[in-house]
C-alpha cells in the first residue's frame, strides 16, 4: 500500500508502510484457495481499488502480500496524493475481477498444472483488460493487456464495465479457452436524455483466454459515427453502448457455450448463438429480440445489467425465460423515465432461430395490474390464458423515478429483484439517498408470489394487492444486486425455517421453495479442467 510519505499517522515515520488504501467502489474481491485445510484454509484476498492498485492479502491477518498498479495508470499518483477535497472523485482499477482456477488436489501446485489466473478492466478508470498469473502469488506476472487504441482492433472499446465470462468454445474443431465481454460503457450516457446513437462501446468481443487476441468481435455498422474498428460481423442494430455483463448459456451441456444474451444503453435486448467448430463471422449469429425503448425521455430505457435465464415449462410449453430490469445507473435520482421490469419469452431452446423477431412492448403481456391469487389456481390460471397470446409480460414500476439498477434472480418459478426510489427530501447531514423494495415475484405471470406487505391480509381469491408483490427495504440508499442464501439445517419449506432466503444486504427474506433444494458445490467439466 506505499509508504506513509505524508506521515498520514503523525508519529513521525515516512517510511513505514501506509495502512490505508483507496475505495474499491464497483469492484468486487476475490477469494483464491492455495490449500490449507477445512479448519485452517490458506486463502488469500484480491481486491482492486480506485488507487489504481490490484492488492493481494493474506485473508487470515490481513498483511498485504503484493500490489500492482498498470503503468497506465502512474500519472494519477500526484492526484491520488494530494486527494485534494470537493475534487472530481479519481477513478483507477474500478472494475470487475474475475478469478479462474485450476487445483487438482488440495494445494495450487504448477507441478500438477494448477493455475490461478485473475481478469480484470477498469470502469471508470479507463478501457483496458488485463490478466494476472497468480498461481504463485509472491511472484505475480502480468500474462497480457488490452489496450485500446484510436484504430485497429478494440478501438471501439468504451470505459472496461462488463465482467468477462470465462468459458470455452470450439473455434474450427480447437477447444478453445475464451473470454466474453461488452464493448463498454460510452460516457455520453452520462448526460443524453433521449435514445440517440452512441460513439464507443458498440460491440461484443470474444477474445483468447490465454493471450488477449480478439477471436470474434460483433460490432456496431453504423455510418454515423462510424465505428473505426474493423469487425468480424456487423449488425445493423447495435447503435447503443454494451456495458454489461453478457449472460452466457451451454444449453446442450456438451462444455462449449452455445447461447448468450444481453441488454444495450438504448433498451435493446439481445440474443447471440454460438456455432461451434466455425470460425470468422458464421462463429456467431444473433439479432435484438426486444427493443424495449424509445426515442422520447420517459422512454429512455437502460440495462447495465445482465438479465437471468431460465428453462421454463407452462401448458405444455418449453421456452426461455429472460428476465431483466431497466434503470438510469449513472442518474439514480432521476425521475423522468418510466422503467418496466419484463420477463421475455424466447423459443429455439437448443438450436439458433432462423431469424431473430424484434419484440416491443406491444408484444408483451402488462401485467401491472395482475396480483390476484397467491396460491390460487383458477386466477393463476386466468393470468396464464392472457398471458399465452403474448411473448412474455412487464410491470410498470410505479413509485416516482423507481428504476432496476442491479441484478435478478430466477429461482423456484419466482423473479426476484430489488429496486431503488429517490427521495426528495435531504437529511441535515447529506445529500437525499433514498430507499428500496425486494421484489418477489411469479415467474409465469407476475402475480405475487409471497404476501410481502405485511398488512396481515391472506393473499388470496382477490385480496391481492401491487404491494404484496415487494417489501420496503430498511436501509436506505441503491440496494444491492440480491443473492440466495442456502440455509444449514431444517429442511422443510416452511418461511420461518426455509432451506432458502433472499439476501439484500444484511438481511435475509425467507422464501418457501415448492421442492426441496440442495447446493452444487463442485462440478467436473468434460475435459476434466
């Protein structure tokens, strides 16, 4: 973490270490094992920050092992020292981390072929991707970089926002070890008040897991701008920057993704499918399957996040379930636009589609209205019968400037999400941080799925009401991405001592699973990796 220069401490010593370092805002740590046992596990901690600084800790006293700083970012230390106050906030290694890891045995030995190795981009702090070899982590050794240009490939790569996906392709009959991410974040978006083509970002890579060499990119064809990056395939749809995550799928569970889905800064949403054993642009075929935004302000639909997919069953049907919340991340105070949360219908379960049907909101079911019959199956069953003549269905979020700005889960048929709200109203020691709801929800048709409002009143036979679809979260501020906790012990499905719950912070919502559920703690691919 440096040396303590500016005696931060007021003890008089400027060389010992500073034991302070810089906010990892966005970014989320990473524990890797290197062995141990179940009692004394040896893990260590890697976390960015907005120092710039990739660190590396022991896990059990919290002593930093290493740190490194890309030399792209040196030129911020003056500013990162002088931290001067009601300044720009400095952004460094802001963006997501994402660890892979091979270990044979207990221990992480090269001996064995075990590896650790560490991917990340930068968010605000800028457009690059880097990876790390930390199998031995007193000896980290950068292993490549991507370093945008103004010309040539990753040119069109915006702000690093989107998380890579780890996986695999077959690429030409070759077992390939890929990463899958978004063109980026366009920091246009920070202002642009209506939907209007963007500059960068525009685009989705599949690049050489172990190299960094662009494989596959899919980019924007628009002429205004024009994109300067020559890509592998071009769509005629994708004029709006790809921050997010990509949702990857291996539909056939044959070890190669085949499937993946994502939404754009315009309010599209997207499907790609992946052909194994080709190359060049018949690698992957895709098209917007959803275009859920529109060109006045309340219409100006986001997705910084990735949606959820689920295999879904209902009247003898078999789809795709593709659940996914719109909101203005970067304006979390705005209220102007009017944000939906939608669940999306899609068919062609094993096998691309022969073309991709562009979706609008005229397609879908609303189904704001329908919160009648929690457990009942005649109104269930009703909701269902308007639901089949349509491609899926959408809720209007009707609190003022009510917006999705994180994650969502499908499990056990429920959607769940959090939103957040702005207040108006400051409190005497800061700016107005607002409030959230968890939302919980039946994945078929929106109905509510348990009597969240906590009014006493059965949800039943008409009772319902909007509010029994969510509870109003207790902190204040954006809630965070909620997560399912598995509980140890009872295995009834009651809601007291139910083998799940709804994490949102540090709380945890029961659910009542239908069926019985139990954890996946390992899994062995099928070339033994």
């Amino acid at each position: 973490m440096g040396q303590d220069v500016e005696d931060r401490d007021g003890d008089g010593n400027l060389t010992e270490t500073r034991q302070q370092m810089n906010d990892p805002l966005h970014s989320q740590p990473q524990l890797v094992s290197y062995g141990g046992t179940v009692a004394s596990p040896d893990l260590t901690l890697y976390a960015l920050s907005n120092e710039g600084r990739l660190h590396a800790f022991n896990s059990s006293t919290g002593v930093e092992i290493f740190s490194f700083m890309p030399q792209e970012l040196l030129a911020k230390i003056p500013a990162i020292l002088d931290n001067a106050a009601g300044t720009d906030h400095i952004y460094g290694l802001d963006g997501p981390l994402v660890a892979k890891v091979k270990n044979t045995n207990v221990d992480l030995l090269t001996s064995e072929g075990d590896y650790a190795h560490l991917y990340f981009g930068m968010r605000r702090g800028g457009r690059n991707y880097y990876s790390m070899d930390v199998t031995t982590r007193t000896s980290p050794v950068l292993r490549w970089q991507i370093i945008p240009g103004t010309s040539g490939n990753f040119s069109e790569m915006g702000q690093s926002w989107s998380a890579p996906k780890v996986t695999k392709i077959d690429i030409g009959g070759t077992s390939t070890d890929v990463l899958i991410f978004g063109g980026g974040y366009d920091t246009n978006n920070d202002t642009k008040t209506t939907r209007a083509n963007d500059g960068v970002g525009r685009a989705i890579y599949i690049v050489n897991a172990n190299t960094g060499a662009r494989l596959y990119a899919g980019g924007t064809a628009d002429a205004t701008p024009a994109s300067p990056e020559t890509f592998t395939e071009t769509f005629a749809d994708m004029h709006y920057s790809i921050p997010s995550d990509i949702r990857v799928l291996d539909m056939n569970a044959d070890g190669f993704a085949d499937q993946m889905y994502v939404g754009d800064m315009g309010g599209q949403v997207w499907r790609f499918d992946i052909h194994n054993g080709q190359t060049g642009a018949a690698l992957v075929s895709g098209g917007v399957i959803a275009d859920l935004g529109g060109a006045t302000a309340a219409n100006n639909r986001h997705f910084y996040y990735p949606p959820d997919v689920a295999l879904t069953s209902a009247n003898n049907q078999a789809y795709l379930s593709i659940a996914i919340g719109s909101g203005w991340r970067e304006h979390p105070l705005d209220t102007v636009i009017d944000d939906r949360y939608y669940v999306i219908k899609q068919g062609n379960i094993n096998s691309a589609p022969a073309s991709y049907t562009k979706l609008t909101e005229a397609n879908l079911y609303d189904a704001t209205a329908n919160t009648i019959g929690e457990g009942t199956t005649a109104a269930k069953a009703t909701a269902v019968t308007a639901l089949q003549g349509s491609a899926g269905w959408y809720i209007r979020l009707e609190a003022d400037g009510e917006k999705i700005i994180g994650g969502s889960i499908i499990f056990d048929n429920k959607v769940i999400f959090a939103s957040f709200i702005p207040s108006s109203v400051s409190s005497t020691c800061g700016g107005a941080s607002g409030g959230g709801r968890l939302y919980i929800v039946d994945l078929l048709n929106a109905t509510p799925s348990l009597n969240l409002d906590g009014d006493g009143t059965a949800c039943t036979s008409g009772a319902c009401n909007s509010n029994d679809r969510y509870e109003t979260l207790v902190r204040g501020g954006i809630p965070p991405s909620p997560m399912i906790y598995f509980k140890p012990g009872s295995s009834t499905s009651t809601g007291t001592g139910g083998r799940a719950c709804v994490m949102v912070g540090p709380k945890c919502f029961d659910i009542d699973a239908a069926t019985p559920v139990g954890r996946t703690f390992w899994r062995e691919e099928p070339n033994g990796n």
